[in-house]
C-alpha cells in the first residue's frame, strides 16, 4: 500500500494488494454531509434500543464502516487497535507468514506473486492462483485485512489454502507452514554476458537504495556495461525507495512522479544525477505482477526514455492511502486519498483497480459549472488517453505500464506444470540429495543431472499418489463425457449409474488410456526442461540461491529478449527513439487531472 507518511509516526510500506467494486446503475443525489450523518446516527440509535434483541454496538458500527468501504474503494478501512498493531510490526521487515502478496480480483481473493524463497513460493503457488477457502472457511465476501490477518501467524504454526487455479479442475490444497518472513530488496545480482549486468529487484524496503548501488558497484567491477533492472513480480514497497532508485539512473530536475486528490497534491523530482551514466543503455523487466513501487520506477525511466521496458502489462496499483489515527485506544482509518502520475500525465492506476474518488472529482467539476469542459473532455477520450515520452514515443494511458516489447511466453506442458505446482522438483531434491552426499557427487553450475537421475525422478513422480491423481483438462472432460451420457440413459428410462453400452464403455476407456499414455509421454519430451528442473532445485539445496537463480536464467525468455536488444546497438536506439520532441498538451496540468 502507499501510504502518506505525514500523518503517522512510523514507516508504512507499499503492496499490490487491491481489487475493484462494480458501479450501480443508478446514481444517488448528494445529499448535505451533517444530515446525512445525523441520519445515519438516528438509524443506529434506534436500532440500538429498539431492536427485537440487544445488539453488540461493536458489531453494528463494524457492519457500517465495512459498507462505508464498499462504495468507496478496497483500501479503506478502520483498523482496530489489533489490527493496528499488526499492521505496524508487519511493516518492521520481519514477520511469521506465508511468504505471498494477495489481492482482491472481481472480489476473489488472488495470488499477485509468490516471493522467493519463502515457504509458499517451494510448494509452487505462483500469480493468478485464487484462494477460495483458508483453514477450509470459504473467503467469500473475507476483506483483504481479514485474509491477511488469518495467513499471518505464529512463526512454525501451518496454515491451510484451497485454491482454484486455471485450467485445473479441482481446488487444490497447499499447508504450508508459517516462516519468519525476510524480504532481500536484492536477492541476486551478476553479469549475464560479457558486458551485460542484471540486477534482480525484489522489493522496496529501507535498504533497497544501498542494496541496489553495491549492486552496481560489483557490477561496474566485472565490466558491466549495460544494464538489465528486473522488476517481475515486484509488488511495491517505499514511496522514497521508489524515487531513490529513479534518481539512480535519471538526471537532476527530472519529474519521477506526483499525486493527485482532492486534497493533495505532490511532485518529486530527482534531486541529483544518476549514478549510471545516461549513455548506459538498460532494460527493465516486468509483468502483471509488478505493482505500486515498481510501476513509479518503470514508467518514469519509460517516459523519460531512459529504459526500455521488456516483458507484460504490469499490475496497475497506483492509488496512495494515508493512516488517520481515531483516538487514543489504537483506532485507526487508512483512507485513499490520492493517485499516482507518472512524469508526462499517465495515471498508474488501472480502471479495474480504481476508486470512486476519480468520478466523484469529475463529477464536481461538472457541478461547479464547468460543463463545457466537461462535455469537450468526453469528446476528447482518445487524447486525454494518449501520452508521450521525452522522446515523443506515443503511449497509451488505462493503468499499468506497457512494455515496450511485448513477450509471449511458450506455454508450459501439462506434466511440467503440475511438477511444478506440486513442487515435485523440490521434493525429489530433499530426497536425494543425501544418496549425492554419500556417492561424493559435487553439484555445482558445471553438473549435468544423468540419465540415471531423470529416470529416478520419473519413476518419484509415477509412485506419488497425489501427482497421479491429478487430471489433465482433457481427461476431466472424459470424465464429464461420461457423466453427460449417464444422465442422458437416465432420461430415456435407464437407471444404470455407469455407461451401460459396451461400445460407448470401451471407447471412453480407449480415450483414457490414450490420454494417460500421452501425459507419460510428456515426460521424455520435456526431458531436458526436467533436467534442468532437478539441477535447479539441487544448486539452491546443496550450493545456494544465487547460483540456482543463475542457472534458472539461462532459460529466461524475457530476459534473452532483453539482451538481444542490449546486444544490438542499432536495435536498441531504434526503439527507443522518437520524433524528437513531446507534444507539450502531455504536459498540462488540466489534462492531468482529467485522466
């Protein structure tokens, strides 16, 4: 979340965590503030004592404030003094989690990225996951507060997740055991060719800042040239790391970014040179689970035509809420109170994640009198949606940053991804990393996983019940299929509960057999993605993470684009340039806050 720090006594950090309400149709006059209040204290006055039975007053001012927070946004809320409290330790940096950063997404409750390395992310859940029961309580209609409140907990205790995931027809169940929680800003760095560094950029925290310029520094010792700032699954972090690391790369005086509200309005500006030469070309990497912190970085070096920006459409959390403490028991309201801009006009936030707050400033425009600006801003849509860089590259507003090359990703075959998923990899790992330690095997970046050990793990996967019992979409149909045929039999008088055609049974069974057949096939052809999968999780067991995330970057795509761009010279400018020079409309103010 992005907090305004003026109002509270300590650091609140940024996160992803967002989703979105739908509209009503119809729209309610406003009415005078004081007798709306004054009716509404009527209601709960009456209510209180004359209700069939007593009330808890608690409980009654709790149901108001949750609708008071429907209409206006998903971050706005009122924090008991527990959840007050909770809120600050989480924010020190450390806590007993999950390790996963969730959002409201059409008022489900989603995975927006797992983070490296914590207990969530070595079982396989990853982005785009929805969590639909916790400790097997349905979240339906649970607050995003309440659902983190019920993952965090005492460091060692588990904590159960049933999730929906796409193309999977059964929820599937994670117990994943609570650990402290410690989010490296800067959980890897190095040279990916010759004079290409890469920097992995996890999270905004207090040190980011020092995390990422020793970063650079060890870079610059092994000849790094250019530069690759990966910002993929980033969910935010500090406002001031956020405009810290910009200044790292931008000029003096170049506009990072502003806010937007009703009442408040900043801009912040880079207060010095960069400490990477404007002529080092970069690349920064994204996709849709970058968010809040990440999103500033990228869209500013993007307008300012400092970086190119590789991979997909990142997040886009772009709202600011400030904490207004109630009273001296610990009470606190945590209120948005305004949007993010980047430098030439574009709002960060996307419409599905919006808030109320941006129609309700149009909407006073309109009343104040302003009618014909009103009318012509309508007629205006496509160029108040258009903006453009320094460089007077044309981009697109709508939330979000969009890359600059766009990248497809291969599609993952079934088999692999249910290995992943159900972090066969990881497991197979702890079961036979002792036989390695006895037979003296010296896993490092030079080993090559033998025939011996891939069929070792094929057979692992064959004799793990679970992993067998998991169907392919294709064989969920077979089974839908038959179901589909036994009611038909139903309605013409038949009351058998199977298929009672022999022609239609042995069919079906032939389809299933063929099915399973093929997912065992997949296993040898992808044999050389599942070595590199067993490799993977023994560099991280038996070496450590900084030489298995090496490893696993080899097979990058996003980041093999990235140096294809960086590697070209002419490619890379050609890009990046443009007309010359921006349309001075991006830059008005009027269109701004129109946006």
């Amino acid at each position: 979340m992005n907090f305004n720090f003026s109002r509270i006594p300590f650091v609140l950090a940024l996160s992803a965590m967002t989703f979105s309400f739908a509209a009503g149709d119809t729209k309610t006059p406003p009415g005078d503030f004081y007798d709306e209040v004054s009716r509404l204290n009527k209601v709960l006055s009456e209510v209180n004592r004359k209700y069939v039975e007593d009330v808890n007053p608690t409980e009654l001012t709790d149901a108001a404030l949750n609708g008071i927070r429907d209409i206006l946004d998903p971050h706005t809320t009122v924090f008991t003094p527990k959840d007050y409290e909770g809120l600050k330790v989480s924010m020190e940096g450390k806590f007993g989690g999950v390790g996963i950063t969730i959002s409201l997404r059409d008022n489900i409750l989603t995975v927006i990225s797992p983070l490296s390395g914590t207990p969530a992310f070595r079982l396989g859940i990853r982005a785009g996951d929805r969590i639909r029961k916790i400790d097997g309580k349905d979240t339906k209609g649970l607050s995003l507060d309440d659902a983190v409140s019920k993952l965090r907990g005492k460091i060692g205790t588990d904590v159960t997740v049933s999730i929906e995931r796409e193309g999977v027809a059964d929820l599937m169940e994670f117990t994943i055991t609570r650990a402290e929680i410690v989010v490296h800003a800067v959980p890897y760095y190095g040279m990916v060719s010759k004079d290409i560094g890469y920097i992995k950029l996890a999270t905004f925290s207090d040190k980011t800042t020092s995390d990422v310029e020793n970063a650079i520094r060890g870079l610059r010792k092994q000849g790094m040239k250019k530069l690759v700032l990966d910002m993929r699954y980033n969910p935010g972090g500090l406002l001031n790391q956020a405009i810290e690391i910009s200044e790292l790369f931008l000029k003096q005086g170049n506009v990072i970014v502003s806010t937007l509200g009703r009442t408040q309005r900043t801009e912040s500006r880079a207060r010095r040179d960069g400490m990477l030469a404007p002529d080092v070309p970069m690349v920064v990497l994204v996709n849709q689970g970058s968010a809040s912190a990440a999103e500033i970085v990228s869209g500013a070096l993007q307008d300012w035509d400092r970086a190119l920006v590789i991979g997909k459409t990142s997040f886009g959390k772009g709202s600011v809420q400030t904490i207004f403490p109630l009273d001296n028991q610990g009470n606190a309201l945590k209120l948005t109170t305004a949007f993010y801009y980047l430098p030439f006009g574009r709002c960060i936030n996307k419409p599905e994640n919006g808030i109320k707050g941006l129609k309700l400033m149009e909407e006073e425009s309109e009343d104040d009198g302003d009618k014909a600006a009103a009318d012509s801003a309508k007629k205006d849509t496509v160029a108040r949606d258009t903006f453009y860089t320094n460089n007077g590259r044309m981009m697109f507003g709508g939330g979000g940053i969009t890359p600059d090359v766009d990248i497809e990703l291969s599609p993952m075959p079934w088999v692999v991804q249910v290995q992943e998923r159900m972090a066969m990899y990881f497991k197979f790992a702890v079961k036979v990393r002792p036989q390695l330690d006895k037979a003296g095997v010296k896993v490092d970046a030079d080993w090559v996983v033998p025939d011996s050990l891939y069929a070792q793990f094929k057979e692992f996967c064959m004799k793990d019940t679970t992993f067998m019992k998991v169907k392919s979409n294709a064989l969920v149909g077979v089974d839908q299929l038959e179901k589909s045929i036994v009611r038909e039999q139903n309605y013409m008088g038949d009351s058998a509960k199977t298929v009672s055609d022999t022609t239609l049974a042995a069919r079906l069974s032939d389809m299933r057999k063929a099915l399973e057949a093929k997912r065992d096939a997949q296993f040898d052809e992808n044999k050389d993605y599942i070595k590199d999968g067993i490799k993977r999780e023994l560099l991280t067991a038996m070496v450590n993470d900084s030489v298995s995330t090496a490893f696993s970057l080899k097979r990058d795509e996003q980041l093999k684009e990235a140096i294809k761009y960086l590697s070209d010279d002419a490619l890379y400018k050609k890009t990046i340039s443009g007309p010359g020079k921006r349309p001075a409309k991006a830059d008005s103010k009027k269109s701004k806050k129109k946006k």
